[in-house]
C-alpha cells in the first residue's frame, strides 16, 4: 500500500467524521434558517393582525387599518429575517471550527465607531422609529415629503421608497424629512375653483354645480368612491376676468383626482347646455385718437 494510498484514506476518513459530526448540524441549521425565513411571514401577518389595535377614534376604514398592518408587517419581517441569517451564519462559523468570540469583539469595537461616525445611521433610525409609531404614511399611501411626491412602495426602519407619476423611484432616508404631507389618510378632498362670467346669474351657477355633484355621487360608478358629493361653497374671488366660485366634496383616499377630472368634464358639458359662459382672459384696448 502506497503513502498516496494511505493519505487519501485517511483524508476520507477524516471528511466522512467531520460530516457526521458536523456537516448534518450546520445542514440542519441551513434547514431550520430556511423554514423560519419561509414561516416568518405567514406566522408574523397572523400576529400583526391580531395583536395589532385599531384605531380608537374609529375613523380609520378597513382599507386604511389594513395598510397600516402591511407595513408593520413588512418593517418587522425584514428587520427579523436580518437576525435570523445573522444567527445562522455566526453558528455555521462556529460548526466549522472559527472561533466567533473575536469576531463578536470586533463586532463590538465596529460599533462603537459607527456609533461614533454613524450619527446620521443613528438619526434615519430613530425617526424612522417614530414615523412607524406615529403611523404618518404606511404602504401604499400617496405622500409628499419636502416635495418629493409618489407612492409609498415600501418602508423600512432607515428609508421610505416612492414611485412618482412618471415611474421614478426615490428613496428617501428617514432622518433626512422634515416636512410630510399625506394625501391618502383617512378621507380626501375635491377642491376646485370654477370661473363664471360676470353677465351670468350666479343663483343658476349653484343650482346647475349643486345638481352635477349630486348626480355625479350618485352615479354607480362613482358613489362608492365619493363620501360627500361635490356642492358650491362660496364666492371665492373677483377676478379680471371672471367670477371665481370654490366647490367642495370629500371622497375615499386616492379618488379625489379621478372624481374631480369626472366633474370638470361633466360641469364643462353642463355650463354648455345652460349657457353659463366659463370667460378666458380678455383686454380692451383703447387706440388714442
């Protein structure tokens, strides 16, 4: 028998042990991570919704407090799965033999310098913390944040990621918004302001904007998107050109800009039949004689 003999044997030998004594663990470990990633969304939606309170002035529809689980559901399912892996991967470190106590120390000693170079990490999170407990906006709502407006895709503890009208996606970190308008939250509005000529009988104006408004509520298609229909509010202005009146209607978060497009085209129709003038800017101009 050969020395190549001898060693490729015992090298086998060798293998075959490590194998059973560690290779099914860290099999078993890749396992366990595997269905705990597969269950932990599954097992955290149960939870979320269950555990989770509505909201205690009940103004929030089904549809809004159903939003607002989603998102807690997909922050704690990606912040948990992170550990989970983290988990994994220090105990497979340890099946093969590398000693994790010096990495764990170093791990300590890295985050002591993030802590101390990573403040705005720091910052992202924490506002992050508490835009998700103050319920601000949740997936799927329409937000403007310092001007940047789309819709919330998804939220993490460190960054929000919209998508604007034109498809552009923008991620924005937490710490980083100062000012957050939220254009979806509990109920909408339609807010336009109509010009009339100043020859046209203004009590005619109201009835043909209030009867618009009413069978456009009342429209099948329409009335399960609309809370209030759309009436005349008040004289708003005196312009140089025309009469501005202010109209109002309140709709489910995310209908407003169809229903107000739906009005224009039907008041535009309705003011045509009536003879009610919408005037465009006009100058006279006088010639010195």
């Amino acid at each position: 028998m050969s020395f190549a003999q001898i060693d490729t044997t015992a090298i086998s030998e060798a293998l075959i042990a490590w194998l059973l004594a560690h290779g099914l663990t860290i099999v078993g470990i890749l396992l366990a991570v595997w269905i705990a990633y597969f269950f932990t969304g599954r097992l955290l939606e149960r939870l979320v919704r269950r555990l989770v309170p509505p909201s205690e002035s009940g103004v929030y529809s089904q549809k809004a407090e159903r939003m607002r689980e989603d998102t807690l559901i997909q922050i704690t399912r990606g912040t948990l799965r992170v550990l989970i892996w983290i988990l994994a991967t220090l105990m497979v470190l340890s099946e093969i033999g590398i000693n994790i106590g010096p990495l764990l120390a170093a791990a300590g000693v890295a985050g002591l310098a993030i802590g101390f170079g990573g403040q705005y990490l720091i910052r992202d999170i924490v506002a992050g913390i508490f835009i998700i407990i103050e319920n601000q906006y949740r997936v799927g709502d329409v937000v403007s944040l310092d001007g940047t407006a789309g819709t919330v895709e998804s939220i993490s503890i460190r960054k929000v990621t919209l998508r604007d009208l034109d498809g552009t996606v923008h991620h924005i970190p937490h710490g980083t918004i100062s000012s957050v308008s939220n254009l979806s939250k509990e109920f909408a509005r339609v807010n336009l302001d109509l010009g009339v000529s100043y020859d046209v009988d203004l009590e005619k104006v109201i009835k043909v904007v209030n009867e618009v408004g009413k069978a456009l509520a009342e429209d099948p298609e329409w009335k399960e998107k609309m809370i209030e229909p759309i009436v005349f509010t008040r004289v708003n202005e005196f312009a140089d050109s025309a009469v501005m009146i202010k109209v109002l209607g309140k709709t489910e978060p995310l209908e407003q800009w169809g229903v107000a497009g739906e009005f224009r085209k039907r008041i535009k129709i309705a003011f045509d039949k009536a003879g009610i003038e919408i005037p465009f800017p006009q100058r006279t101009i006088h010639q010195a004689k």
